[in-house]
C-alpha cells in the first residue's frame, strides 16, 4: 500500500516587491490591504508503509525456548522439592512412632517397678527379704534409763540374738 502526502512549505518571510520601473522597494499606503502570501504547497513522495516480514517459526520457537525451558526446570525443581519435603516428613514421623512406642515400654516398666515397690513394702514381705540376707529377729532388748541426777537404771533383761540358722529351723 504506498502512501502520499501533501506537505506545505512556506517561506518564513516575504520580501517586499520592488517597482518595475525603478527597481526599489515601494513605500506609502495603499488604499485597499493586500492579501496574505499564500504558502507555496507541493506534493511530497510519501514513505512506502511495509509490512513487518514474518520470521521464520524457526526463530519464534528459539526464542520461546529459554522461557520454555524455564518453567520446566521451575515444574522439575517443584517437584524434587516437594518429593523431599514428603520423605523428611515421613522419616520424622517413623521416629515419632518409634519413641511413642519406647515411651509405651517404659511406662510399662516403671509401672511394672512401682508394683514392685508397692508389694516389697509389707511386713511380711520385708521379714522375708531380711531372713534371706541372713538377718535374725532380735531377742528382748534391754533398756537403760538416766535419771537427771545421773544415775542409770537397766530395765528389762536383754538377750543375745540367735543363729541364722536357728530361727528358721524352729519356725
């Protein structure tokens, strides 16, 4: 499609005109005014408008690649990120059912000692742990009372304690 346009040039000042016959500028008042310089127009060969030239797919797809590649390598590195973000997780969520069931033996166990500690505390039970450590009952005891004079007094007759063996033989 080919273009023309029309360009104005006027002259940025107009000489005055000279009188033919002696050849100097005019001066004096005319009766009627004259008309303005009218500006000198001409045709101007306008630019050709041309289309843009298509370049060839070769060249769009070159310079898709890189933004292609982009948001591949963005998808790619999403989606190791999330892979590893989800094998931390389970990794710590193993050793959190580990150390629950720890925690579950050792509550068992300290429950287990505290019975233990429960049924070791009775009479007859703390008899019992003496005579197999190879302690004896004690005979009487004997007392000594002080009076405030500082005379003593002994009270009761003691007794020597008997054998380990002994003991258990009679009872």
């Amino acid at each position: 499609m080919t273009t023309s346009r029309a360009t104005a040039r006027v002259p940025a000042r107009v000489p005055a005109r000279a009188t033919p016959r002696t050849g100097t500028p005019r001066t004096g008042t005319r009766s009627t005014p004259r008309p303005a310089a009218r500006p000198e127009l001409r045709l101007v060969q306008g630019v050709t408008a041309t289309r843009p030239r298509r370049r060839p797919a070769s060249l769009l797809r070159n310079r898709r690649a890189p933004f292609v590649l982009l948001v591949v390598a963005l998808l790619v590195g999403t989606t190791l990120g999330l892979l590893v973000l989800n094998t931390a997780i389970a990794v710590d969520s193993l050793k959190a059912t580990q150390l629950r069931a720890e925690n579950a033996e050792r509550a068992q166990e300290l429950q287990r000692l505290q019975q233990q500690v429960v049924s070791g505390s009775t009479p007859a039970e703390v008899a019992r742990a003496a005579v197999a450590a190879g302690l004896v009952p004690a005979a009487p005891a004997g007392y000594l009372v002080i009076a405030p004079d500082g005379t003593s007094v002994l009270r009761g007759t003691p007794e020597p304690a008997g054998t380990p063996g002994d003991d258990a033989a009679g009872g």
